[in-house]
C-alpha cells in the first residue's frame, strides 16, 4: 500500500513538473496534479489495456510508436476530466506523456523505488 502511494506522489510529481516545463500543458496546483495522477493511474489501468490489445496491429506496424499515441490520448481524456489541467494540441499531449514517463522513471530509479 505504501509503495502504491509512493508511485502515486512521483507520478503527480512528474504531472506537476511536466506542466512547468511545457508551455503548451497548464495546470492549477498540486493538488490538482495529484488528482491528474489519480485518474490517470484509474485511465491507465482500466481503458488503457482495451486500447492496447484494440490497436495491436497499428503497434506492430508502427514498431510501438503507435503507443506514444495511446498515452497522449489517454493524457487527454484525463484533462478532460479533470478540471485545472489543460493541455493546448494533441502535439503537447505527445510531447507530456512522454515528458511524464521520463520523469517518473527517473525519480523512481534515483530514489530506487
């Protein structure tokens, strides 16, 4: 439970930071980061295996490339629904996914989680 909220605080984290290093990704506080990294996790969990298994073709094709889309659609259904969060082009949605997913990695390699 504790590691799962750990992962939790590094992914609002990387939310959080990704928006100030991006022009095109706003977001209102951490708090609302934190929220971002809640149902994200819920999107990435739930909806983003059906897209997956949906698109393996395009994957395959794509030599994975296809999955940068998956995660910047999946970024922008979560700014969807959360209020606070705003992301300006479907090109800032591939430039945060990626963003967020090295930031993650990064901090959870460095603090070994």
């Amino acid at each position: 439970m504790t590691r799962l909220l750990i992962h939790w605080l590094i992914n609002a984290l990387a939310v959080y930071a990704t928006a100030h290093i991006l022009d095109g990704i706003h977001i209102k506080s951490f708090g609302t980061a934190v929220l971002v990294a809640l149902v994200l996790g819920l999107i990435n969990a739930v909806i983003r295996p059906v897209f997956v298994f949906l698109s393996i073709p395009f994957i395959i094709v794509t030599l994975g490339l296809f999955l940068f889309v998956i995660n910047a659609l999946l970024l922008q259904l979560s700014a969807s629904l959360v209020g606070g969060f705003n992301i300006d082009s479907f090109w800032w949605a591939v430039a945060g996914s990626a963003l967020i997913s090295i930031i993650s990695w990064l901090v959870s390699t460095v603090f070994n989680i």
